[in-house]
C-alpha cells in the first residue's frame, strides 16, 4: 500500500490541485485536517463548498481519508461544543471521515474528529476503545493535532500538541499517526516530521507557502517514509529504530522513481 499524507491545506488552492494531480499515483490519500482558512477573505461557506468540489475529484482517484482540524469547526454539537459537521457529513458521499474507521486489507484506519471540549473528546476515547476491539494487524489514526512533548508538535518555546492523544497514543499503541496542526515543527530547531513513541511512528509533514504542499509518502511493503519539502527531504525506516539526526535525502529511493507509478516526487 502506498500512501500519501498532507494536512493544513488551508484553502490553498494551488496545493489541492497539486494533491488532485498525483492523487491517482497512490492507493490512499490522507489529508489530517484543517482544510479551510479562518483568516482567508473568502466567506468560509463558501470555502467549503470549494473545498467539497476538490474532495470529490480526489476520491474518485484514490482511497480518500480525512478529519476535521480547529479550522473547520462550522457548528455546535449538543453540549455546545464546536464541531465541523460539514467534515462529518462526508461519510454520506463515501468519504471516511471525523468518527468513522475503514479496513482495507489487514489495516484499520481510523478518522478521528477536532474535540473542542469533553464531550467530543469522551467520544473520540469511546471510538478509540471500541475500535481496538476489532485492531487487525496494522492500525493507523487520522488525527489533526500531534501528541503533546514530541518534535512533531513543537513550536520553538513549547509544544502545541494534544495531551489526551499522547494519553490514548501510550494506551492503544496504534501502529501509525497522521496528523498536522503545528505548520512550523518539520522546519525548526528541536522539531521533528516523525517521531516514534513506544511502537507508534508519528507523522507531521507541517505546512509551507506554494503548490506542492508539504507531504509524506509512505509505502507499507518497502517500510519507508519519505518526507519533501521545500527545506529539503527525509526519510526513514518503520522497521528500523528511529535515530537522531536524521540523514537528508539526496536522492529518492528506487521504489519512488521506478515501475508503473514513475513521477518526479520533488517538490522543485
């Protein structure tokens, strides 16, 4: 399985055109949350409406997952808590989405939703006990904010990441997270793309300016990530340790380049 994995995307329209454009080169394709911009100009009703279209296209290419992020919220639940319903609704036009799982072959993915207070995050923790219930083999979690004290979710003073999943993340050990939320944790000191907590990597390709975004490609039968980015590119290895500091990539491994999925995977 080949995945491709973005997130904070925020209505850069150049950049989904870039993800509608290689989309059909890979099984799945994750975008972590926050699709939307809540500083843009442009009235948030009808950013969705926008970003629905481009979510359309990318699902007819490829396996398309997602989850809500803290600038998608568009309406309250019943304990007042905000919500992106519109995220939740995708489910209905085949988009696995904020409170829903998918297995496809021995891997359980699993979307998780942007929790605003505790009763969107009790659920979340009821979705993650219910589903390790039925945990094949492999296990991966969309969930837009990083584990709190990693380099994924550094911002340079302090972390901005989410202490309940650290919590969840040391309960279930799920095999992978996707996530985003902290843009600047790839590119500065002390921060970090990937971590590995226990036996769960962490991903977090951050957000830069331009078309491509930045973003992750993962393929599951060569045990590789590969991180581009305009500041350059990474990779490593799921069934090696991971170790500190990691190499920069000079050129992208075999697999990427050859066989019937051949494209440039630079961002230049």
């Amino acid at each position: 399985m080949r995945l491709l994995a973005v997130a904070d995307l925020h209505y850069s329209l150049p950049q989904y055109d870039w993800v509608v454009s290689v989309a059909e080169d890979f099984d799945v394709v994750v975008v972590a949350g926050d699709h939307l911009d809540l500083s843009s100009m442009v009235d948030f009703r009808a950013q969705v409406v926008v970003v629905l279209k481009y979510l359309d296209r990318l699902k007819s290419k490829a396996q398309l997952l997602t989850c809500s992020g803290n600038h998608d919220l568009d309406s309250r639940n019943e304990a007042g808590e905000k919500v992106a319903r519109w995220i939740r609704d995708l489910g209905r036009v085949g988009v696995p989405a904020d409170g829903q799982s998918l297995l496809i072959d021995d891997t359980l993915f699993t979307m998780c939703a942007w929790w605003d207070g505790p009763a969107e995050r009790a659920a979340i923790g009821e979705q993650l006990r219910a589903e390790a219930e039925r945990r094949p083999a492999k296990w991966i979690w969309v969930y837009h904010a990083p584990p709190d004290k990693s380099p994924t979710s550094w911002g340079g003073s302090r972390s901005f990441g989410d202490a309940e999943l650290e919590k969840w993340v040391a309960e279930y050990q799920p095999d992978i997270v996707f996530s985003g939320h902290v843009h600047q944790s790839p590119f500065i000191k002390d921060g970090s793309w990937v971590d590995r907590i226990g036996d769960t990597w962490i991903f977090n390709a951050g957000h830069q300016y331009g078309a491509p975004p930045a973003y992750i490609i993962l393929d599951t039968e060569h045990q590789t990530a590969v991180w581009f980015s305009a500041a350059g590119s990474q990779m490593v290895r799921l069934d090696q340790p991971l170790v500190r500091p990691i190499e920069p990539l000079r050129a992208p491994p075999d697999w990427l380049t050859s066989g019937d999925r051949a494209r440039d995977p630079s961002p230049a």
